[in-house]
C-alpha cells in the first residue's frame, strides 16, 4: 500500500500517465494498492490530482476532482501481454464543445502488446480499446477510442531500422442529442503524437495515421522521421489539446481535414542519466482550421538537455 503524494503511469500511457514531454508532470494524492492474483499484477487506486503551483513543495490537491481505478496486466505467449482495467472519474467542471458541468465518467478498457524488438528482428503492436459511459449534467455519456501502433525492427542490419504505422479513432458529440460523445483522454500521455505534440490537435474527436521510421546512428544517436495526419471523426465536435480542452469550436465548418505534421527527431542518450535532443517540425493546416481560425501553419522547434537519475 501507498498513501501520500505519487505519480501513475501505466500501459501505453494513453489514459494514464505522468505527462513526460510538453506538460508538467502530473502527480495526485491519495492510496493505491498493489497486489498479484496468480498471473495478474492489480493495482487498485483512489486519489484527486495535484493543481501545480507557482514555487516549490507547495501543490495542493484539485478537491473538485476524484479519480479512482483498477488495473490489471498479465503476460500471455511469446512475449505478449494484456492489460484490463476500469477508470473512474469525477469532475464538478468539465467543458466540451456543448458546454460546462459536472462529468461522471467511467472507462472500461483493454489493452493487447507486444514491445519493440531489441535483440533480434522481429514484429511490435500495442492496441487498445476503451469504452466510457456515465453521466454530464442531466445528460448520459458514450464515448469510446480504439489505438494502434505496428512495427517492425530490423535489428540484424545496417542502422537497425524500425518502421511503425500507427492509426487511432476517437469519438467526437453531437450537441444536439441527449448524450455527450466525446471522448476523455483522462491523463494522457504528453507526447502522444511524439515530442512535436503541441504542434496538432489531441486524442479527442480525431481519426489520425501516423507513419514513422527510427534508426540508430551508433555512439548512442537516434533519429526518427515521422507524418501525422488528423481528420475530425464528428462533423459537429471541434478539435481538443492533447490534455483534453476545447481548443477550436466547430462553428458551424463541415469540412473534416484537420491538417498535417512532417517533424523529425534526433536524439544523443550521451549515458544511462543524460541526454540530448533536437525536434523540428511544421503543422500544415486543413480545411477545418482554415474555416474555423486563421488557418496559419506552425513552424516548430525544440531543443532538450535532460537529466535523469
């Protein structure tokens, strides 16, 4: 048993994790639990997120959220496991595109994978799928995602190579029915589209393909070449921040493209602590945002000295 201030960080990050890339680390106050039952690793947990605060040791719990989960993994054959879990959460203020007030939200979901072959080539996934149900306001919720990451690592040749695609759907609402259906991140992964994350949209009303190729240069050098393209998945939804908040309305556009984002990476791990990195990328706007906003590309950088211990 754990009581006190900690972080949670599970799976793939898709709905629980510590925000490690362009946010602030997310950490919450309360008890979780640990425990095996034969093959399953459980962990049940009930806690309120931490508001971050200007200075030091001073965050305080958000008393007008309540998070609450149980997680379950298990190994299966030749090296693939599965996740299970149920997440709960209670908001008095959640806004979406059809407005503000209090969310109720429970996921259920499960998770299939297999990690990135290090030693020999071999085939990586990783899909997973949630639905949520509960209650916003006097009205219901249905809401639902499914995501996937394929690779393949051809570790036995020059540069050793791995090509991925990954694909994902999420749910977007309606205003005009009885029941919200947008989907809720909850705490999602920070660099859910890679580090150039806050160059797009977030995992929130979208359908995205997302290509991707790493090679390893030697001496501890990496570089990845990627392609995020987003579509709307619901004509009457608008597009969200990777956090979860509205960010462009839908207005009244028809149109679906959200845009697209070429980015590159490269990255020195100098040692097992410290590293370097570089990112630059570009988000060309689609019809969408060209409808709804100005419509302007975004030319983005990055530049990372990092630390770990």
């Amino acid at each position: 048993m754990r009581i006190g201030r900690q972080e949670l960080n599970y799976g793939s990050g898709r709905p629980v994790s510590v925000r490690e890339g362009p946010n602030v680390r997310q950490s919450f106050d309360g008890v979780k639990i640990r425990s095996k039952v034969g093959a399953w690793n459980v962990d049940a947990w009930a806690v309120r997120p931490d508001l971050d605060k200007f200075g030091f040791f001073n965050n305080a719990p958000d008393h007008t959220t309540a998070f609450w989960s149980l997680y379950a993994t298990r190994p299966l054959r030749r090296g693939v496991a599965f996740d299970a879990y149920y997440l709960g959460i209670d908001r008095k203020r959640a806004t979406f595109e059809r407005g503000t007030a209090t969310e109720l939200r429970h996921s259920v979901g499960a998770r299939l994978w297999r990690p990135i072959a290090t030693e020999k080539p071999g085939l990586d996934f990783d899909y997973e799928g949630i639905m949520q149900f509960g209650t916003f306001g006097s009205g219901d919720i249905r809401a639902w995602t499914f995501a996937s990451d394929t690779g393949y690592s051809l570790t036995s040749v020059r540069l050793r190579p791995r090509l991925s695609v990954k694909a994902d759907i999420s749910s977007g609402d309606n205003p005009g029915s009885h029941t919200l259906g947008t989907f809720n991140p909850i705490y999602p992964i920070g660099k859910y589209f890679g580090v150039l994350a806050d160059t797009g949209p977030g995992p929130v009303n979208f359908i995205d393909v997302h290509p991707q190729i790493q090679i390893q240069l030697g001496h501890g050098v990496s570089a990845v070449a990627d392609l995020v393209v987003q579509w709307r998945e619901n004509l009457n939804d608008g597009v969200y921040a990777v956090p979860g908040f509205l960010l462009v309305p839908a207005d009244g556009s028809r149109a679906r493209f959200v845009g697209y984002r070429p980015g590159a990476e490269v990255r020195w791990q100098i040692d097992r602590h410290a590293y370097l990195q570089a990112d630059y990328g570009i988000f060309y706007t689609g019809e969408f945002l060209k409808q709804a906003t100005p419509g302007r590309n975004i030319n983005y950088m990055e530049f990372w000295a990092g630390y770990k211990f």
